[in-house]
C-alpha cells in the first residue's frame, strides 16, 4: 500500500490518469468518470500566528475576513467548492492569497503571520478559532469508474470508510 498526500484536485486527477486506484477528496469534485462512496464531513477552522487579532476568540464570522489574507494551496489553481459556496452564501470578502504548497502547509504559512488558513481542527495546532456558520467539506473515497474495482480494493474502501464513521477518522 503506497500513500500519497496530495491536493484534492491532484487526487481527482491521478484517478482520471489510472495513476492511482483509490483517493480521499472532496465530494464536490466528484466527476462523470468517477465513482465513490461517502467519506466523512470535516469542518475548517481557521489558524493563524500567535499575535494575530482572533487569538483567544471563541468564533469568527464572515465579515470578520473583511481584508483578512486568506491562504490557499496553488496546487489545484482554484479554490475548492465547499470554500467558495460559503463566501458568497455569507458575503465574506477575504483577500485570496495562493501559495505553491500543498494544503496542509499553508497552517505553517499562517503560524508565520502570511495571513489565515483554512484547516482542519486536527491539524489546526494550538491558535485557532471556529467559523460561525461552519465550513464543512464532505470528503467521499474514489475510484475510477473505467476500471472494474477489485474485491481486494472495495475491501480497501469499505475499510476506509468505516473509519470516516468511527472516532478514529
């Protein structure tokens, strides 16, 4: 079993490509040659550095963003849906900011005062403040539907996803 960490749309991609058999992303980049089973639902909090104003706030809403810095991951060249739907559903005016780094270094990038980023609570690290409303990715187990999934493999899915229903995800 090789695991590779890379960006949703990167995963999505490698399935397309036969590169790889099975990838973790989010829902809403489900496509036509894609099949998939549902996952888990994360919800993103934002992080930031030690000295930044939402230090010590229970909960950021979205005018609060208002000119805030936004990091985001280079690597799909978009930002992912889930994101996108709640600034426009909650106004929220954020300034966009894109770095070449996979998702979960663009925390790093907000510990180092480059501005707030959008991360699951599990890798958050010490400073960081729910959104009020949330921002929930639902995340699905993929594969390619041009291939016929082996018994091994859908054991494989059905594995993972019972961990997505359980604690340990």
């Amino acid at each position: 079993l090789n695991i590779l960490q890379k960006g949703h749309a990167a995963i999505v991609e490698a399935l397309a490509n036969h590169n790889i058999e099975i990838g973790i992303f989010s829902r809403d980049m489900v496509s036509p040659i894609l099949d998939y089973r549902d996952f888990t639902s994360v919800e993103l909090v934002l992080t930031f550095s030690q000295d930044h104003p939402f230090n010590g706030l229970e909960k950021v809403s979205p005018n609060m963003l208002e000119g805030q810095k936004l990091i985001l991951s280079k690597v799909s060249n978009r930002v992912p849906g889930y994101i996108q739907q709640w600034i426009v559903a909650n106004d929220a005016k954020p300034e966009l900011v894109y770095y070449k780094v996979i998702p979960p270094e663009c925390s790093r990038l907000a510990w180092q005062g480059k501005g707030l980023a959008l991360v699951p609570r599990r890798i958050a690290g010490e400073r960081f403040a729910p959104l009020d409303p949330p921002i929930k990715c639902d995340l699905v187990v993929g594969w390619n539907k041009r291939e016929m999934p082996t018994r091994e493999m859908m054991t494989l899915v059905d594995y993972i996803c019972g961990l997505g229903s359980s604690e340990e995800a």
